[in-house]
C-alpha cells in the first residue's frame, strides 16, 4: 500500500481565484430580485393536435434581467371550460410539464388535444395554471385560456 499524497491547500494567485469565484456566486445569489413567469394564451387545433403555451421570465424591476441563475421548473394544472379534459385534451394535474433553463427566458408549455369524429361548430377552452418551482421564482400571470379549433 502506497502513502496517501498530502492535499495541499491554495495559496497565493490559486487561493485568491478560489475566493473571488466564491464572492461571485454568493453576488449572483442575491445581485438583484428573481424573475417571475407569466404564461400567455394559446390555440389549438385537432389537425395540430396540441396548444402551445409560452412561458416567459419577466425582470422584476426595470434594471433587473429577465433570466434566473438556476433552471426554473414548472408545474401545470389544467381546468375543463367548454373542452372536456380527456376526451379534447390530455389533461396535467400538478405535474412537471416544462422547463426553464438557467440563463434562458422562456419556454412552452405543450397540451395534447384529442382528435375526434365530431365537428364542433365553435371553439372549445379549458384553462392552464403554471406554478414554478425554482430561484425564487414568483407570478405575475400563472394563468392562461386554451383553445381548441377543429381545423
């Protein structure tokens, strides 16, 4: 068995590296107010067979960026309107449907619509609530109508 090899400790130019990396995480960690996400609208189609939602950062003041240092994740909720969950749309119940990555601004959201043989006349709504998880992220609108067209 051979003799372990000492573990030096840094010092001087490694040492100094070694702390301001340090200083600049803990900065980022506080530099400025975290984002928050708002979801917009969508439409559908049974030919397109989903709604794809748009998930945004917004800053959370005039000075502050749009992006979160860690990825965002996102759970989503979705409510029947006038489309009927399962039988127009697959439905989410609090589950992880999307990601945000760190240092990126947006993402989508994607709901599966269900083709069928009946033609409706009009177009049928469910709604879409997102919650994220990660950074500090807040609201702004966590909530989104979806519609689904036949065509």
């Amino acid at each position: 068995m051979g003799v372990p090899s000492k573990v030096r400790r840094p010092s001087g130019p490694r040492m100094a590296a070694l702390v301001l990396a340090g200083a600049a995480a803990l900065a980022l960690s506080a530099c400025h107010p975290p984002p928050r996400i708002s979801v917009a609208d969508a439409l559908g189609t049974e030919v397109t067979r989903e709604v794809v939602f748009p998930v945004t950062l917004n800053a959370s003041g005039a000075s502050n960026p749009r992006t979160s240092h860690v990825d965002v994740q996102l759970f989503c909720t979705t409510t029947a309107g006038t489309a009927t969950s399962v039988v127009d749309f697959v439905p989410w119940a609090g589950q992880q449907c999307g990601v945000i990555d760190a240092g990126e601004f947006t993402t989508d959201v994607r709901v599966q619509v269900v083709p069928d043989a009946v033609t409706e006349s009009g177009i049928e709504s469910f709604t879409l609530d997102v919650r994220p998880e990660g950074g500090g992220v807040g609201v702004v609108d966590g909530r989104a109508l979806g519609l689904i067209k036949d065509r």
